[in-house]
C-alpha cells in the first residue's frame, strides 16, 4: 500500500487558519474598495475635486482601523468561545457526576439518532462513561454544538485577521499610490480588487478541495456586490 502524501506544511497553516484569512481578507478587499468606490461615485457627480493624497488618506485609515477592529473582534469572540465552553462544560460534567445513569441515556440517545442500534449505543455510552470528561466533550458537541476551544489561540486567530484584512485590503489602494484619481486609477483599483479577490477563492479552494469554479465565484460575487453597493451610494449621496 503506497503511503498517503503528507500536505505541505503551508497549506496545513492555511487550513488552520482559513476563516480568519478567507473573513479578513474578504472584508478588507471590500471595505477598502468601498472607499475608492464611493469617493470615485461622489467625483462623478462633481461633488469636490478629491485627490490622491485624500483617497490614500481615507483608505488607509479605514484600512487600518478596520483591521485592528477585526482583529480584536475576533480575538474578543475567541475569548467568549472559551469562557462559554468553559461555564457549559463544568455544568455538564457536575450533572454527569450527579446522574450518571442520565447522561448515559442522553448520550446513547443521540448516538441512536447518528445510526447506532439501540444495543450499539446502550454499549458505547456505558464505556463513554468512563471517562467522564470524553462523554462531556461529546454531549456538548451533540447538545450545543461547542467545541472544545483548547486549540485555538484567540490572539494568534485575531492577529491572523488583522493580517489577512491589511495585507488584502490594501490591494485596491495601489493604484492609488501610483496615478492621479481619475478614471484610469478606478479602473485599475477594479482590476486589483477583482484580481485580489480571484488571489482569496484560489486560496480558500486549495485549502479546501472545494470546487474551483464555486470557490472562485462565491468569493468574487460577495465583493463584487459590496463594490457595486458602496459605488451607488456615492452616487447617490452626490446626487441629494
């Protein structure tokens, strides 16, 4: 039997932390385009000339304040994770020390309701509880859906984000430190919003081994549809 290819070691950090790179990097190519997009809906309406300086100085400080934001959002939600699965789980091990022959029915339950014959599970439940920390983590996985949280870094998955959402972010914004704001600039913010957001579905596909065409696609319509929103604001509010 020939071996099974390890995955290199970058796509093994990639998967660890695709949520954070796919939800920060996502945001940050938008949000940042939703700028560029909004000011350039505004300057076609000849509301005010807007430099580059002002577009880069309104870019950039979104960027970054989004980014920490994002960051310490998800550092932030990491932590509650922790401090919910923490509360929920010495709850269920203190009724597991109390009723015992209770949580063994409830367990057996659910694994009756995943395909296991009523004997099967009667089984596996008595042997589960046995260990009593292992039938915790199973019920808190069947009745809550929580997980244990041990190996995840609330702060390394914020940092992750915050990276993702500046590194991505800052794409649309180039074109920018390059050429005055005129129609030549927005168009190629378009292209390096598009490309960056083709760059984020390649990376969420090789991660996942999910369909090219549907995790390309799903990525570029999610931003397209934000970049058309924030430009028709623009123009909307140059217009009232």
């Amino acid at each position: 039997m020939s071996p099974i290819p390890k995955r290199p070691r970058m796509l093994g950090r990639t998967q660890e932390f695709l949520k954070q790179i796919v939800y920060g990097g996502n945001d940050g190519i938008v949000t940042t385009f939703a700028i560029v997009a909004g000011f350039s809906g505004a300057r076609a309406e000849g509301v005010a000339g807007i430099g580059a300086l002002a577009v880069l100085v309104f870019g950039l400080a979104n960027l970054f304040a989004d980014g920490v934001s994002m960051g310490l959002g998800e550092f932030l939600s990491g932590r509650a994770q922790r401090d919910l699965y923490r509360t929920e789980h010495d709850r269920l091990m203190t009724r597991i020390r109390r009723e015992p022959p209770d949580a063994r029915a409830r367990l057996a339950g659910h694994l009756r309701a995943r395909g296991l014959s009523s004997t099967d599970a009667a089984a596996t439940s008595a042997i589960m509880a046995r260990n009593p920390e292992m039938m915790a983590e199973m019920l808190m996985r069947y009745e809550t859906g929580l997980a244990h949280p041990d190996e995840d870094s609330p702060a390394i998955n914020g940092l992750a984000t915050f990276i993702a959402f500046v590194l991505f972010g800052s794409v649309p914004l180039i074109p920018y430190f390059l050429l005055p704001p005129e129609a030549t600039a927005l168009v190629l913010s378009l292209v390096a919003t598009l490309a960056a957001l083709i760059a984020l579905g390649l990376l969420r596909w090789n991660a996942t081994g999910l369909r090219l065409a549907r995790s390309v696609g799903e990525t570029v319509l999610v931003g397209s549809l934000c970049a058309l929103v924030a430009y028709g604001v623009g123009v909307a509010v140059a217009a009232s």
